[in-house]
C-alpha cells in the first residue's frame, strides 16, 4: 500500500459567521491511498469546535504506517486499525475511511451508494447555507441562493429576527434555522416560537451541547423539530437525545467517516429520530462520500464545496436543488486541481465521472 497527504486551502465566497466563529477560508488536507492498481480518496476538514485543527489532522495522517493499511483483513479490520492509532482525530479517521470506501468500491467496481443498496435517484434536496451577515449582505445571498429551494440561515447573533425578517421580503422558501449552541433557553423560546409563524422546518442546537435538560424543556414548550448537531458525534451518543430531540445532524468529519455515520443512521431511526446528513466547510471529496449516504436519510444540508471558490474537485452536483450522485465505482469523483493532482500523485484520469 501507499499513501500521500497534501494540505489545501480552501477560500471562502464570503466571510462566513456564525455564533461560533468568522472565517474567510478554511483549511482541509486531502489523502490518497492506492494498492499499485487502484486508488482511494478521502478528506480531513478539521474543525476546532471539536478539538481538532489543520496541523493536527495533518500530524495524524503522517503518523499511519502504509503497512499497517496494507496488512488489515479487508475494509472493517483496515477501519479499525487507523482507528486505535488515531481515533481521537475524528476527521482525519474520517480522510482514512472515506478514501479506503473509495478503494473498496473501486476493486468491485461499484458506486459507493450500491454498497449499501441505496437507490441514487432518491437523494434529498440539499439547503444552501446563508451565514450570519449584514442586511445588504443577507440581501445579496438571497440572490446567489436563487437555484436552491430550501435555505438554512445561521443564527445566535443580536440581529437574528432582523436577518428572519429581510429574507421573508425576498422569498418564502423554507427555512432550516441553525443557532450553533448560541442561545440562553429563555432566548430560545422566545425566538423558536416567533420561527413558528416563519415557514421554518426545523432548528438545530439552540442551547450548549450538555444542556439536555435544557432541550427537553424546549421540545416541550415549541412545536418546530429540535435536532442535535454539537451533542451528536458518534452512535452512542444517540440512544440519549431520543425523547429530547426529534432529530440528529450527522456529519462524515465529527463521527469519523463513513462507516460510523452509516451506523448512526441505523441507530437513529431504530430510535425514531429524524436524520440530517450534515458537512463542514469541505471540497467535492467529503460533500460527494457524504452524499453517497443521502438516500438513507430525511435531510440533507451538504453545501460546503458550494461555499468556497476553489473547490480541487469534482463529484456529486446539485440540480433543481436535488443532489445527483456520479454513477462511477467509489466515490465517482475526481482530482481537477493540477498542483494538487501532482502533490497526490495520482495517475488515474482526470475526466469527470458523471
């Protein structure tokens, strides 16, 4: 086996705010795993809410001895050895599980989605993330925003209803409202219940990722669904929101991949909660493994390579505000960016699979 790693920075349209943070770009480390033959991609795009930072993710994947991907009895052992070494680092598991999917698929010649048995045709809508801004830059995403039939609109900031408020003058679309931990319960309840007159589908983390007591006291008092984003991040997290949330956001970087996310799609609707496929700031390659999973789900907010202006790859599209999937084996995607092709060194060709 071998590997290569190559770290990219990835510009942002806008800057983009949330309660947590402003960033104007984003950094993710891209991987390659191949057999001589055949070769995998994945993708680590870190993010500190978890602990985890572009300088970590990367001292993680350089820590992965080749062999030991090489010596593993098939894809679950491989999974599973990368995750006793470096498991902590859930993105970069994440990279490691994605690109060895890639390569499994790959060897039977299958896209990622026939793996699981889903049907390709019936991914969700994806929203289209419009961060916390000014109102003449509210204004102005509303415009680039005009293709997509769902919005999520993050909140948590002093000017939440105003931001509610110059988005219902441009367009009744629904609304997904993201709060990212940014709100006191009283806050929450208030402004949920004013949301419930706002043609919004669903909120997500409103209260601190603990606060549990909190968040069943919310569901209790509002009728709009509560799903959880910073308290879910891996499956044993979710036996104990049901009954306190009504759904769960899940992303391929927080849990660690696609194995895990899978698993936890399982879980949560063994548990009767409504399932979010969610991302990060991301490139083609983690958007793409992500929406391989989407039949599976209710929702789906997978936008992160719609969001920056550099995206190094190309894979799953957006059409009518529907994900539509690359029917190649793997993931179907590919490497476009040359310097970053080079840094891989990857030998497969450069055309589109679609």
């Amino acid at each position: 086996m071998n590997t290569a790693t190559t770290r990219t920075k990835l510009l942002l349209q806008h800057t983009f705010r949330t309660s947590h943070s402003a960033d104007d770009f984003r950094e993710t480390i891209l991987i390659k795993i191949g057999d001589g033959d055949l070769e995998g991609i994945g993708e680590a795009a870190p993010n500190p809410r978890y602990g985890q930072t572009p300088d970590s993710a990367e001292e993680a994947l350089s820590a992965i001895d080749p062999e030991l991907i090489g010596s593993a009895d098939g894809l679950d052992d491989a999974i599973d050895k990368v995750s006793r070494l470096i498991g902590r680092e859930r993105a970069s598991l994440a990279a490691v599980d994605i690109a060895l999917h890639d390569l499994h698929c790959k060897r039977l010649k299958l896209p990622l989605y026939g793996l699981f048995g889903f049907d390709p045709v019936e991914t969700p809508i994806t929203s289209y993330t419009i961060a916390i801004d000014t109102p003449g830059g509210i204004e102005k995403r509303i415009a680039e925003a005009k293709d997509y039939k769902i919005l999520k609109v993050k909140m948590g900031s002093a000017n939440d209803r105003q931001m509610i408020e110059m988005i219902r003058k441009h367009t009744d679309r629904p609304i997904r409202v993201d709060a990212n931990e940014g709100w006191t319960r009283e806050e929450a309840l208030e402004k949920i219940q004013w949301l419930e007159g706002q043609n919004v589908e669903l909120v997500e983390q409103p209260l601190p990722e603990f606060d549990l007591e909190g968040i069943r006291w919310l569901s209790e008092r509002v009728s709009i669904p509560i799903f959880a984003d910073e308290s879910v991040r891996k499956a044993g997290d979710i036996p104990r929101l049901a009954g306190i949330y009504q759904g769960v956001n899940i992303k391929l970087m927080k849990c660690g991949g696609i194995r895990e996310a899978a698993r936890m799609i399982e879980i949560a609707k063994d548990f009767e909660l409504l399932v979010m496929l969610g991302c990060m700031i991301e490139t083609s390659v983690g958007i793409t493994a992500a929406a391989h999973l989407s039949p599976s789900a209710d929702y789906a907010d997978l936008d992160g390579n719609l969001l920056i202006s550099n995206d190094p790859a190309t894979g799953v599209v957006v059409s009518k505000g529907r994900l539509v999937l690359p029917t190649g084996p793997g993931l179907g995607i590919s490497i476009l960016d040359e310097e970053v092709r080079t840094d891989l060194m990857i030998v497969e060709d450069r055309k589109p699979q679609t």
